[in-house]
C-alpha cells in the first residue's frame, strides 16, 4: 500500500465512462495518529476521507468542503474538511463503549449527512 497520496483521473473515450481512483494512506495516517479511535470509527473516517477528496477533485471550486456524521450513538461526529487543494483533515467524537464489529447504524445512532 503506497505510504503516500494519490488521485488519478481516467476517461473511457469510446464510452461515456470517467472516474478518479483515490488513495489517501498518508492523511488518513495523520488523522488517526493522535486519537486511539476504535477500529470501527477508524473505518467511518476513512470513508469519510474517500468521500471527500473525491468531491474536492470532482467539483469545480476554490475553497473547503466538510462532509460531516451526526447522531445519537456512541459515535456522535465524524466529519472531515477538505479543500480544493487536496488538504484535509478531520475527526471524530466518541462517547461511551463501541462494540468492535459496529455498523454504521450502531454507531451514529439516529443521525443525518450534512455536506456543506
């Protein structure tokens, strides 16, 4: 696994495909580096991260975008901010015990996407 990140761009020319493969091995190291999150709320972040650099590299902006979690559960945010730069940084607030093969459900309870 590259230890570095990267974001490539392909196009199908002969279809209407077009996409972007995203690694981000290097910020999602430096997100989690300070916290001693449980494996779950560590697998939320990195979606989380994938989420947003793909939408930072896709749309047509100068900027930030936060894609952020809210709930009720024991994981109450996870968010990360990410800039037209490919900048981000992010984290996640935990209160009380995670089971360690938590689902999303359990762990954000009640909750919403807020994409600002």
């Amino acid at each position: 696994m590259p230890q570095h990140d990267q974001l490539h761009r392909y196009l199908f020319e002969n279809f209407a495909v077009r996409g972007e493969l995203v690694t981000v091995s290097e910020t999602l190291q430096q997100i989690l580096e300070n916290h001693d999150y449980p494996q779950p709320v560590k697998n939320v972040l990195a979606e989380l991260l994938v989420a947003t650099s793909l939408l930072t590299a896709t749309l047509k902006f100068d900027g930030d975008i936060t894609v952020q979690l809210q709930g009720d559960g024991p994981m109450n945010l996870a968010v990360i901010n990410g800039n037209n730069n490919q900048q981000m940084r992010g984290v996640a607030r935990v209160q009380g015990e995670i089971p360690e093969n938590a689902d999303l459900k359990t762990l954000v309870g009640n909750g919403y996407v807020v994409i600002t």
